[in-house]
C-alpha cells in the first residue's frame, strides 16, 4: 500500500445518488469449483437508486456540475437498452430535474421485449421524454438541437455524453478506486486483479487515474471491451484517463502502458449476445445466484472466465470483478436465453 495521501474530491460539485460503499462479497462456490484463484465481486449493482448500477457513481459528478450550473433539464444519448439513460433519468428525477434521452437503434434487434421493456419500460416511468432515432443517427448532434431548441426557450440544459464518460463523470470511479483500497484494506487482502466491463472506457479510466494518482499500481485494472473495436477501446480509455487524472492531478503523466483492454468478448457487435456471455450468466446465477446483464457484465465476466480457465493467475491470486449492473437488460433479451 503506497503512503501517497488519498484523493481530494471536495472541489468538485457532488449530488450524491449512493448510500455508503457497494458490498465486496467472495464468491467460495465459485472460487472452488474453478481452483486456483480467489473472486470476489464489487456489487455496484446493487446502488439503491433506479434499479441500481455502477452509472450513479459517474451521475453523482455530473449531476453536481449541472447543479452548479443552475441546469433545469437534463440531456443525456445512449442504445435502446441504455443503462446509462436509465439511470440518468432516476438521477434526474430525484435532483428535480427534467430529463430527456436520445436513444438509438444500434443494435440489430427488434423483438417486442428489447424494444419496449427492460430499461425502456423504466425510462418512461421515471418520467424521462424519449426520443427514439434510427441506429445510424448520430444522436449526440440531436440532442445539441434539443438542447439549444430548450435554451431558446429559456431553459438551462446540461448535456451528459455516452455512458456519462467524461473527465468529470469518471471522477466516480477515481473515487470507487479509493472505496476498492478501503474494502481490500479492511478484508485483509490485496487484488491483483480488479476486473471490469469497458463500453465508453469511463470506468476503467477513472479507476487508472484515481490508482495512479494515490501512487498505486494501475494495470491492476483491465477491461474487456463490450462496444467497440479492441484499438478505438484502447485509444479512447487512454484518452479519457488522462483527462481525468489531469483534474486530480494535473503534474502527474498517465503512461500508455496504464491502460490494458482485452478483446476477445465483443463477439459480433455491441448489445449481440454471444454463447461465452449466456454461459457466464448462467454459471453465475446458479453458482453463487447473482445475476449479470447481457451487455456489459456477462461478456466482461467471461473474459474473466476465459483467463482463469486458461491459467493466466498464479494459484492463490485473489481477483475482483466489478458488478456494473444493467439487471434490466436481461428482461428485454429474454429471447436470447
């Protein structure tokens, strides 16, 4: 444990959105039906607020910049099934917000269940307007209209990007980054690994530069791309890395080499489910019954089934899986099982 002291996150306005830390719980079922190594699992799954999931911690940061603002109205993009729109909508909704998501159709799906429940069914009542474009839009150029269309009106607009992934936003998990060290402090163990779903690299980036910021080691964390391309998921997490840790620490250097993405999962396309993803979901659940979504956590948990089975830990390793949630996702794939 490095004695650089922890972060500071007090200049940064804050809406707080989560009670208390996310739960790390051993998975020993699990664990001894694989050998060899030790899992664990951050539960931010189980966030109070909307049906739950790791975007609140992003929310809490972005919120409190639009807050400070003085924003009526909240904008944010994502797919169909986005569980980041979701989540900004019950965000929204609890700061008093009012909330809009632009939604594309970017996933080859059209059944009744992926198109109208699920986090869809959620949006609306948590009182979100949708907009609901076709899967070649490029949704970030609507909602700039939309939002200067409310601004002429005389409203004050905060436009929140993808997965809620900017420098600001990843703050969230810098600061999970210090709630990780704490639990595995308290636990009495040190993870060599802390394992986690990579969509719009927020997650990953935030934890990378609020590790390397305390001094610690960052290419503890490594990813498994969900959305896009092994290199523009690297070249991008890299990107938003820096940024953030520009805001926590703007003497520090991020090197290349802090970032590491695994491919391998993606299968076809974002959001298309894969044979690895249905088995991880499935062994999840009747193992140890803990339920992953089919997006992000079920293909990032079979990366990480992939690597234990193929001996990459040393016996003994001790490694933690970061549970981003999206539970309502499996409602609207329901087809897929």
């Amino acid at each position: 444990m490095s004695n650089a002291p922890a972060l500071d996150l007090t200049a940064f306005p804050r809406y707080a959105l989560i009670e208390g830390s996310t739960p790390i719980q051993h998975l020993s079922r699990l664990s001894k039906l694989l050998g060899d190594v030790d899992i664990y699992v951050k539960r931010d799954d189980v966030t109070g607020l909307g049906g739950g999931g790791s975007k609140l911690r992003k929310l809490e940061f972005l919120l409190g910049e639009a807050l400070a603002q003085g924003a009526d109205t909240v904008i944010t993009v994502g797919a169909r099934q986005s569980n980041h729109a979701r989540l900004t909508a019950a965000a929204a909704a609890r700061a008093g917000l009012a909330c809009e998501v632009v939604l594309t159709r970017m996933v080859p799906r059209e059944d009744d269940d992926y198109v109208h429940n699920g986090n869809v069914l959620l949006d609306a009542l948590l009182g979100a307007r949708i907009h609901d474009l076709p899967g070649n839009a490029d949704a970030m150029a609507f909602a700039q209209n939309r939002a200067d269309e409310l601004r002429k009106a005389g409203h004050k607009v905060y436009l929140a990007p993808l997965g809620g992934s900017s420098a600001v936003g990843n703050l969230g998990y810098a600061a999970c980054a210090v709630e990780i060290l704490e639990q595995a402090r308290a636990l009495g163990v040190s993870f060599d690994r802390i394992a986690v779903p990579n969509g719009s690299g927020g997650t990953q980036a935030g934890l990378v530069a609020g590790l390397l910021a305390m001094g610690e080691d960052p290419t503890r964390v490594v990813s498994h791309n969900v959305l896009a391309t092994h290199e523009n998921t690297l070249s991008n997490t890299r990107l938003k890395a820096k940024e953030t840790l520009a805001l926590l620490r703007p003497d520090a250097v991020l090197p290349d080499a802090s970032v590491i993405v695994e491919g391998g999962q993606r299968g076809e396309g974002y959001g298309i489910p894969t044979d690895a993803m249905r088995e991880a979901v499935r062994l999840l659940a009747s193992v140890e019954g803990l339920l992953l979504d089919p997006v992000y956590s079920g293909k990032a948990f079979a990366g990480l089934l992939h690597d234990i089975r193929s001996k990459t830990f040393a016996p003994g390793s001790k490694v933690v899986f970061l549970m981003t949630g999206g539970l309502p996702g499996l409602y609207a794939y329901r087809s897929a099982f």
